[in-house]
C-alpha cells in the first residue's frame, strides 16, 4: 500500500468513530490530563504527561504549552527551569517568562523575554539579535533584518544565508541571482558553502538553460561552488 493510500485509510477510519475520540493536543482523561497526537506511522496515541497537577493544569495553547502550580509544559514534556507563574504562550512553538524565552523545550541563548516578538513561524527577534527556532544569528542590526527571495536575508550592515552571517557581505549591492548563488560588490556566495573563492562577481552570472546550479564569469565555469569545464556544462 502506498504512503498515500495508508494515510487516506486512516483519515477514513478516523471519520468513522466519535470526533472526540480522535482530539488531539490536550485532553483530559480522568482525573488527569494526556497529550495525544494523530499520524500515519503510529495513528492515535495518548502521551501520559509526568508529574502534573491536574487540579491546577491549564492548557495555554491545545497544541502547544501548558502549565500547573509545578510547572511548564510542551506537548507531553516538562519545559525545565521554565517559571509557571510567569510563563505565557507567545505561540505553538513559543513562549516566555520572566527571565528566558523558550523554543518548544529549550531555552533560546541571550533572547530577551520583554523585547522578543515573532515575525514569522520560526523566526523572532528582540532589541539584542534575531533568532531562528532557537539559535541566535548574531545579527549586525536586528531591526533592519528583512527576508529576501529562495532563502537570503539581509540587515542595513550584513547579509545571510537562512539563519548563517556571510562574510564580508555588502547589503547595498546585495543580488539573490537564485536559491544556490548570490553575490555582491565583494563576493560571489554559494547556499552551502558561503564564499566561492575566486569567483569575480562583477561577471558572475547564471548560465542559459535548464541548470538552475550552473553559473559562470569570466575566468570559469560553476556547478554548485565547484570550478569545472565550461564544455561539459553546455
């Protein structure tokens, strides 16, 4: 049975019994509360939650935090260090207190819990730096950290790959020629290496064709950040 066919038979099977049966996220059972997840490989299952306090338990998010008197949880797990009475819910995969702020179960290094804000799914920033999931760019200006297209990203001083500092980027003549290559006055920058050295960018350009990681400039030929023959990419 293909992956398709196994997980429209579970949908189908779902359909048939009570909805309630197969709520997921929070659910309380009892006296006591489970987190309880639906998916192909395993189907149904109803994760116990260690150690709460089901008198005090109070889900901040169905799929996301929750918190008793004890302390904070994500999903099935204890968020540890994590302060309950100050803790809120920022999202499903977010949420703060009074002295950290918290990707899913772990703490995001040096983000500031009273500045940091989302501005996407998985990226935040605060007044210090911008963040992804829970690693710090180190960012030169995280106020001016804007997205551009196929994954580069750029600040008023420094330029990115996804969630990496390129060095020596010029944000001023930054160009996204594509997912795989970018460059500026200073570099020609491959999505998995950084720099292509010896690359000269004021002559770097992708090659006519179906490749979309075949490039050139004057002095070479380019596949992905490898130099190779020009006659075998054409």
């Amino acid at each position: 049975m293909s992956k398709r066919s196994r997980l429209f038979v579970l949908l189908m099977s779902a359909a048939l019994v009570p909805a309630c049966v197969f709520s997921t996220g929070y659910q309380k059972r009892g006296v006591t509360y489970v987190y309880a997840t639906l998916d192909e490989g395993r189907g149904y299952v109803e994760h116990p939650i260690p150690n709460i306090d089901a008198g005090s338990f109070q889900a901040l998010d169905k799929h996301g935090y929750a918190r008793d008197d004890l302390q904070v949880y994500y999903h099935e797990y204890a968020v540890e260090g994590a302060d309950p009475g100050s803790f809120t819910a920022i999202s499903e995969s977010y949420g703060r207190d009074n002295a950290s702020v918290y990707y899913q179960v772990r703490v995001i290094p040096g983000a500031d819990p009273f500045t940091f804000a989302l501005f996407d799914i998985q990226w935040g920033r605060d007044a210090r730096d911008v963040y992804r999931q829970d690693v710090p760019l180190e960012a030169c200006d995280p106020a001016t950290f804007t997205f551009l297209k196929d994954g580069w990203n750029r600040d008023d001083q420094c330029v990115y790959r996804e969630a990496k500092k390129l060095p020596d980027g010029d944000p001023d003549s930054f160009v996204v020629l594509n997912s795989w290559f970018a460059k500026d006055q200073n570099n020609v920058y491959s999505s998995i290496t950084g720099v292509i050295a010896g690359a000269d960018p004021a002559t770097f350009e992708l090659m006519e064709g179906m490749c979309e990681v075949c490039a050139e400039d004057a002095n070479s030929c380019y596949r992905y950040e490898e130099r190779v023959d020009c006659e075998s990419l054409r």
